[in-house]
C-alpha cells in the first residue's frame, strides 16, 4: 500500500462524524456512567490490548505480570477513573492512551501482586489467551518500549482495516476475489496480474482495475480507522505518517 492511496477526503476537516469517534466516546465517559459509553470503552479495550500488553512485556513484565496489568488497566479504564478530565483537544487518543498506562504502571508498582485480573473490578473479555505466542514472534530488536507499543499501535490499526474490506468484499459477494487479489495491497508485478486473471478466469485489464480499487478502498478503511482517535482531518495525516514511520522502524 503507498502512502498516496491514502489521499485525504475532500471536506473533512468539517465532518461532523468527528463529534462521535471512539476518542470522543472515552472523553464523553469521564463525565457520565451511561451503558453507551462503558460498551464503547469495552469496545475499544478488545481493539487496542496488544499495543499495550506489548508495551508492558518491553518494559520487563513476564507474562502472567503483563497480563494481569493489561487486564487491570482497562478494568481501571472501564471503571471511567482514568478518563476523567481527558481532553481530545490536548493530543491523539494512541498517546492519551500511552501516557494513562504508563501513569497506572507507575501507581502499580508499589501494589505488586495486589492486582490480579483486575482485582476484584468488572473485567473486560480480552482474549490474552494467545497474546504471548504473539510477542514470541517478534524479531530480535532494540526498540524502547515505546516504539514497541507505536509499531503495533500501526499493525492493530491495518489489521482493522483490513477486516473490514475483506468484511466489504465478502458482502459485495467478492470474497474469493479479495483473497487472491489482496497481495496487490503491498504491490504486485506484471507476472502476477496475469497469474491472478488466470485463477480468476477475468482478464488482465479487469484484474488491474480491481486491485486498483481494492487499494484505494483499503487507504480509506485505514483512515477510517484513524479517524476513531483523532480530533481533526489534520491529525489524520499526522497519523498516517506516523504509521508509516512505525511500520518502517
């Protein structure tokens, strides 16, 4: 995927849809109790536990550890105690987020053993079950914690998108097309279109056309995705670069 299929859409920066992102409902559940906003924080913790769970491993938790403090975190979360006060105005929701864990870590340390799965709280269904066998595929690096959390912060961001276009094409009736044309997101040569109209039975040109919109439509879903935790179309460019730069480190 290149960054140009990215392109910003025309008239955002004015999208009421702005007013209802996931960041929005975080900051709207510091100041009430409705099921709405505790449903979407659930909502959001299943999204986004890796990047965190990945961050604590990096820092030298152990597994049971980073588990019991990925789980307590978003059982503080859900309590709405660390969202209080949260302003979407003062910076993204991926470094609000980062910034409330490393405040709860620091509060953490000194009840070690005390938290266990959320220590009594109401726990949120995260699936840790695989989240190690997950770490343990990680390459061999010297990344800080914090460009561990950012990288997958990144990939979290791209898997979502990605599920949601297979979900479009699957709708769309298109689902075969999308698993043998969805290697064009990251480019293919001529050798491989002609392979893919084969497989297909379509023709090469058709082939061209359709991974063209598949990328585009991907670029979309991946901005859609980052608009869920920004303020403005702005910080939608800042991210995507950001994205980039994290993927690329």
């Amino acid at each position: 995927m290149g960054q140009g299929e990215l392109g910003q859409p025309a008239g955002l920066a004015t999208d009421p849809r702005f007013a209802t992102t996931r960041w929005s409902v975080v900051v709207a559940a510091g100041a009430n109790t409705c099921a709405e906003s505790r449903e979407a924080l659930a909502t959001l913790s299943r999204l986004y536990w890796y990047p965190l769970y990945s961050f604590v491993r990096r820092r030298g938790a152990d597994p049971p550890e980073a588990a019991d403090l990925t789980q307590g975190f978003f059982a503080r979360l859900l309590e709405q105690k660390i969202v209080r006060g949260a302003d979407p105005h003062r910076g993204r929701f991926r470094s609000y987020l980062l910034g409330a864990l490393k405040h709860y870590l620091s509060h953490e340390a000194a009840r070690a053993g005390a938290l266990k799965r959320g220590g009594g709280r109401e726990i949120i269904p995260l699936d840790l079950s695989d989240a190690e066998a997950r770490y343990r595929l990680e390459p061999a690096h010297d990344l800080t914690p914090e460009k561990v959390f950012e990288r997958h912060w990144a990939v979290t961001v791209l898997e979502l998108a990605m599920k949601d276009l297979e979900r479009q094409a699957a709708g769309a009736g298109k689902h075969k097309q999308f698993l043998r044309l969805k290697e064009f997101l990251a480019g293919g040569g001529a050798d491989s279109y002609q392979a893919a109209a084969a497989d297909l039975g379509m023709e090469e040109g058709a082939v061209r056309v359709a991974a063209h919109r598949l990328r585009r439509r991907y670029g979309e879903l991946v901005r859609e995705q980052i608009r869920q935790t920004v303020n403005s179309s702005a910080q939608i460019d800042e991210e995507v670069r950001d994205l980039f730069a994290a993927m690329g480190s």
